[in-house]
C-alpha cells in the first residue's frame, strides 16, 4: 500500500484518472514511497512523484517529457522537492495541461 501522501495525491487525481486523462506507470506499481503518473495518450509526458527524504506531507518529482533534451535545454526544472500538495497538484496541472483541480 502506498504511504498516506500518495494516496492523498491519488484521491485529489482521482477524476482525471477516472476520465482516463492521466494512468498511474505499472513502473513503480511495489514501491510504496513512490509512483509514476503519465499522460494516457504520450507516456513519455510523465511524473515521478516520490515522498521519500521529504518532510512529512511533502513531495519530491520528477518530470519526464518527449523532448527531454529541450527542456532541460529550456531550463525547465525538471527535479523539485519538498512540494506540499497544492503545489504538486498546481505543477502536475500545467505539466499534463489538465483542467483545475480541487484539493
């Protein structure tokens, strides 16, 4: 079972991975400090959201594109850490350009 801020993070994805908009990776289905988001259609357009060497209710991720060569080129950070939930959920919503969330 993954830890408490996961699940959390899962509940407030909950209607865009309902809608099939976003998938949870199979990629780090036993990892219980750790998953992967994607985008159903392009699963190079990813997330790596992790709660491990963050402080307790914070979040680690790790962003994953088609072009990941130009983004970082680009200077888009593509490793943040220490998020709380509504920035996470803030930064997940412009990576996969998904419609507000409420959190």
């Amino acid at each position: 079972m993954k830890v408490r801020a996961l699940t959390h993070l899962l509940e407030t994805l909950a209607p865009q991975i309902d809608s099939g908009h976003l998938r949870v990776s199979d990629s780090w289905r036993n990892n219980e400090q750790a998953l992967g988001l994607e985008l159903r259609e392009d699963a190079t357009l990813m997330a790596y959201v992790f709660t491990y060497g963050q402080a307790l209710g914070h979040y680690g991720i790790d962003l994953g594109f088609p072009g990941l060569a130009d983004a970082a080129a680009a200077g888009v950070p593509l490793v943040r850490e220490q998020l709380d939930l509504p920035s996470l959920v803030s930064l997940l919503g412009a990576h996969f350009d998904l419609q507000p969330i409420a959190h």
